[in-house]
C-alpha cells in the first residue's frame, strides 16, 4: 500500500506577526501543534516531517516528545524561504509515494482536508485545497489604478495541505528557478497538471495578530 509523507512547515521569522506564531498559545496548546495532533491520528499519514526555523528546534523536539508524536520521523531546521524550508524536509522523505506539505500556522486542519487531498491527487499527481473568492477581486497598475475586474467565479484562494506524487515534487523542486509562495506552483512551472479541491473556510493561515485572535475564538470553539 502507497506511504504518505507530511512535511509541516513553520519555519518562518514572523515579521509580519512580530512574534512566534507558530508557538503561540491556541486554547491551551501551541498553534503547531493543532495540525500535527490531526496528522498524529489520521491512518493515511505514515510519517511526519518537521521543519522549523533555527531557534525553535529545541522546542519542537520537547513539544514532540510531551505530546507523543510517535510518527514524527524528522525534525529539520528550515532555509531563508519557504521553498527552501519544502525542499529540507523533502530531503527527509525516504519510501514513501506521497507527500503531504501543510504550513504549520494554518492550525484548523481536518481528517477530510487530508483525505480528500490524497483522493485527488491520485487524479493527476498534484492537489491543492483552495476555496472560491467572496470578494470582488482588481487588478491595480503601479500607481493604484484599476486595469481591470477579474472575474470571481474562476478564482481560488489556496490554502494547504498540497499533496503532490513524491517523485514529481521532488522531479520539480530539482528544477526550482525562482520564488515561489507555494509548492503548486513549483509543481506548475515544471509542467504538471494540478487539481484544486474543495478547502475551508476555516483552514484559515495566522499571519497577523487580528488572525491569531479570530483563531483563539475558533479553537475555544472546538
């Protein structure tokens, strides 16, 4: 039977948030830890990878040990970019056919956001979890003035878990040029198709104090 693999990536500096994110207190346990709890329990995922920024590898260590992570198989210290910090924990994944990447500030993850992932990706090799737009979105020139309305019902806000066939991350990765916010469009530049399915609303990504905020209320909530 096909191993999955996930790597969670919460390595980086939060500047935008100004203080640790990925540590930070949600109902009681550290944001990280939301996510890696659901991948500890859902039977798809045979091994995690952990990658984190530099100072915070002692922590992670203590956090997997209290917390009885038994499949976590790697804890790794992540790079300047996150395509850097991906392509560390790829490293890391050895025999398995699928790789789950998740960022570990999105703390909301589910066992259907996992498994729904993998069904799709056995489609075309490639999936991402992404929801529509609710807002009308415009494209601005350099000096703020509208060039034009985009249509809103062809676009996608994507969200993790991307879940990608080992061997063509890895085959993309290899022939990384550039910057890039996500692993689907690594996967996108090197050729392959990607499917989008059906992500949440909820799966929301904490990246400033207004976010960890409505994350508290949701986690209490849970």
């Amino acid at each position: 039977m096909d191993r999955v693999a996930a790597i969670v990536v919460g390595a980086g500096s939060a500047e935008r948030m100004g203080t640790d994110k990925i540590f930070a207190g949600l109902a009681g346990k550290p944001c990280i830890a939301w996510p890696l709890d659901v991948l500890q329990g859902c039977r798809a995922i045979n091994e995690i990878i952990l990658v984190l920024h530099k100072d915070k590898m002692e922590t992670g260590k203590k956090m997997v040990a209290e917390r009885g992570l038994t499949k976590v198989s790697a804890i790794c210290e992540g790079g300047r970019l996150r395509q850097d910090s991906v392509k560390k924990g790829l490293e890391k994944v050895q025999g398995c056919q699928w790789v789950l990447v998740h960022d570990g500030a999105r703390p909301f993850l589910t066992g259907k956001l996992i498994d729904d992932g993998i069904e799709a990706a056995r489609q075309t090799g490639a999936a991402v979890a992404a929801v529509p737009v609710k807002d009308t979105v415009k494209e601005v020139d350099g000096e703020g003035l509208v060039s034009r309305t985009l249509e809103r019902g062809l676009l996608r806000v994507v969200q993790t878990p991307q879940v990608f066939r080992a061997d063509v991350l890895k085959q993309a990765y290899l022939a990384i040029n550039g910057e890039f916010t996500d692993d689907a469009a690594v996967v996108e530049r090197a050729g392959y198709k990607v499917k989008l399915y059906p992500g949440d609303y909820r799966n929301i990504k904490i990246t400033t104090p207004e976010d960890l905020l409505l994350a508290e209320i949701s986690a209490r909530s849970r």
